[in-house]
C-alpha cells in the first residue's frame, strides 16, 4: 500500500511552500472570525487558498511526477481545508460541477 510508505513532505518548489503556508494559517484565519465576528475574513483566507492552490496545481506536477505522493497529500489537505472552510460558513460544498 503506497499510503504506508509515505513519510514526509517534500517542498521542492516555492508555489508548494506557499499553498502549505496557507494551510498553515487555517487555526488563525478561523480564529480572526470568530474574534471578529466577520466571515468574511474567513471567505478572504478561503479565496487566498484557492488561488495559492489554483497557482500550484497549475505549475507543479501532482500526477506522475517524483514527488507524486507529497503533492496528493497537499491536495487533500487543501480540500479538507476547503471543506471545513464551507461547514464553518453554512455552505454545503459541492462534489461535482
């Protein structure tokens, strides 16, 4: 199973540092609303994160590529990000357009 053999992530270009950077501050940017009752501060991080994401999947190769497994895990984690982003904001994601 290549899932239990992945171990780390492995950042070889800035466009995956900044999209894990982004995710990083997902406790913050949830904090910042709940503090300022805005959530639009939480829909200006969730766009943010779209585009850092919209950025490195455009430049980086995810499938395929010698760091594939480190890539679908930024995937992931960015749609859990997403998702939880949508739950905390009363929307229902959809799966498919």
């Amino acid at each position: 199973d290549k899932s239990k053999e992945f171990t780390e992530i492995v950042v070889t270009d800035p466009l995956e540092r900044a999209l894990l950077m982004s995710i990083c501050h997902f406790p913050e940017a949830v904090e910042t609303m709940v503090e300022g009752l805005s959530p639009n501060r939480l829909c200006d991080y969730l766009y943010n994160l779209t585009g850092k994401f919209t950025d490195f999947y455009g430049e980086c190769q995810v499938v395929g590529g010698e760091n594939e497994q480190s890539r679908v895990f930024m995937c992931i984690a960015t749609l859990k990000v997403i998702r939880k982003c949508f739950e905390l904001l009363g929307m229902k994601p959809l799966n498919r357009i």
